[in-house]
C-alpha cells in the first residue's frame, strides 16, 4: 500500500486557520516550524537558476565608521541576529538581496542624513533559487497542482506581502519557517548548481515595492562562496519622503582584492545602467574585467548627481 503523503484539502485549510489563530509572540518556533512542515509535505515547488547577467543590491546604513572590508557588506554573524526576520530566525543570518538600488534602500528604510553604502553584486555562475513565488510563469506547471497546493501558494503570497511593524518581529516566525524548510535539504544536483550543503535562496516580493521590484535571500556564505562584488557606493541621504528618496555621492569601490574595499575618493564613479536587454556592461582595467563606470561615458560632472538619482530606480 503507498504511504499518502501530504495533507487534503480540508487538511490545509485546518492548517492554515491554527497558524492564524496562533499568538507568535508567546507561540514556540518549535511548533511553527512543526505546523509548516505539515502543510508542505507532498507540495511541489519549482527551483530554477538566477539569470546570468542579474544583479542583486544591498545596503547596509550608519554602521558608525567607513567600511573597509567585504565582510562588512555581507550577512552579519549568527551572533549579532537577535530577532526575527522575513526569512530567518534568530542566530540564523541570511543574505537579503533587492533586484533594485531604490528598492534596497527602502527595505533598509534610510532616513535623510543617514549614510548607506549599496553594494552591487552579481553570481559567479547561475545560483539556485526557489521560485515558489514566481510560479504563476509556467502555465503547464500550475495546470498539474491541485487546489490544496494552490490553496497554500495564495497563502503564503499572502504572509510574505504582509507588513510587520518593527516591534512584532515575532509575527515573522512563519515566513522564518517557510524560508528554513524551502532553502535548505536539497539533493546535490551537478554542474555545482545545487552543492554538497543542500542551500539555495529564495525569492520572495518585496513588501516597500511590491509592483517593482522582489527580494532574494541567500545563505549568508553564498556572498564570498558564489557571488562577486561588482561595485560599492558610499550615500548620503538628503531626502526621504514616502517612496521617494534623493541621495549624494562621497566615495565609490570597484577593486576589492584580498576581501579588502580599495575606495577611490572619487564621487562620480557611478555604475554604467544596464543595456536593454538587461546585460551588465564590463571594462578591462589592464589586470581585470570592472563594472563600466560613468568616467567612461559622456556623463557631464555637473549631471552626475541627477544622473545617480535617477539610476536608484533602474
């Protein structure tokens, strides 16, 4: 006789309505962690690669002197993650990620007078990605699921758009579980996509830009191990109003050798746009390929600020 696996459709529903009623200041991450694992088992998910020209954009604000070092830019150690967060429970830091500039700045929610350093990174190869949220893209995919596992899929659309306000980091102990369960215990696939570790990301839409932008978010090791730092700028921020944000440039980075950020002093080295098919533009530097540069374009350097504003929301 075949074991059944994975709930029914009332199931679910019984499921999903205990998750709700629970109070995730006082419930354990024990048993979230145990109440998810329930409603995924038997659920098909998809995982695909990243596209191989895309950028992923993080900042990281007023950190109360100049950054010197890549381990700067990346995922904090286990000990400094005390709380809750969209994708990761405390001691277990993850590597959050923005499609766009602006984006990136937004999640951080800079504040006029803050100092932001954005970083710009790219994979050294194609990285997996659960795509549990992009799903909707291959027709034939969704035409084989049955209305228990598109039942879950609305449902978890709908934790990850949900706002948090800073004092309930708790209420994140669901989408903290979901992201454990979907990033981790994979099978190693070959070609060094899915490695020895069994981690992949997970991308996720953003709740600051919902319309424009997504999240990822990696494994913390993922930053040294798998992506490459292509360009770092140093922001001040004049203005924040809404959506809307206006910054100034003091510093740019394109030379990262020895883990080590060789800042330039130079205020207008801002990164080339991206051509229209998306692509990343590179320029030989004599020793090695660096991201293009507004000092190797026509960009007047009275134009440079307008120039960078108007790149955030690229």
């Amino acid at each position: 006789m075949i074991k059944k696996i994975g709930l029914s459709r009332l199931e679910m529903r019984e499921q999903i309505k205990r998750l709700n009623r629970l109070d995730f200041s006082k419930s354990d991450y024990k048993t979230v962690k145990a109440i998810v694992s329930r409603m995924i088992a038997g659920v098909p998910i998809m995982v695909g690669p990243t596209k191989s020209h895309e950028l992923f954009f993080r900042v990281r604000k007023n950190p109360g002197h100049k950054l010197r070092n890549v381990s700067e830019l990346c995922a904090p150690s286990a000990d400094c993650v005390s709380g809750f967060q969209r994708c990761n429970a405390p001691g277990h830091p993850m590597l959050y990620c923005s499609s766009r500039r602006i984006t990136a700045l937004l999640e951080c929610d800079v504040q006029a007078d803050d100092v932001a350093y954005i970083s710009q990174w790219i994979g050294k190869k194609e990285l997996p990605v659960n795509k549990v949220f992009d799903m909707e893209e291959d027709q034939a995919f969704m035409e084989r699921l049955d209305e228990k596992d598109t039942m879950l899929y609305a449902y978890l659309d709908t934790l990850f758009t949900r706002k948090v306000p800073r004092d309930f980091s708790t209420d994140y102990k669901p989408t903290a579980a979901i992201s454990d369960k979907f990033t981790s215990d994979f099978n190693k696939r070959e070609e060094g996509f899915i490695l020895e570790d069994g981690r992949i990301g997970i991308r996720y839409p953003s709740v600051v830009d919902l319309e424009n932008s997504y999240n990822t978010a990696f494994p913390p090791h993922f930053a040294l191990d798998r992506l490459d730092l292509l360009h770092v700028m140093e922001l001040q921020i004049q203005k924040r109003q809404a959506d809307e944000i206006l910054v100034s440039l003091s510093d740019t980075a394109t030379d990262f050798d020895d883990g080590v950020i060789h800042w330039t002093g130079d205020a207008n080295s801002i990164p080339a746009p991206r051509d229209p098919k998306g692509g990343v533009l590179f320029r030989f530097s004599g020793e090695k390929w660096r991201v293009l540069t507004t000092e190797h374009l026509p960009v007047p350097a009275d134009m440079a600020e307008p120039y960078l504003n108007e790149l955030l929301k690229e």
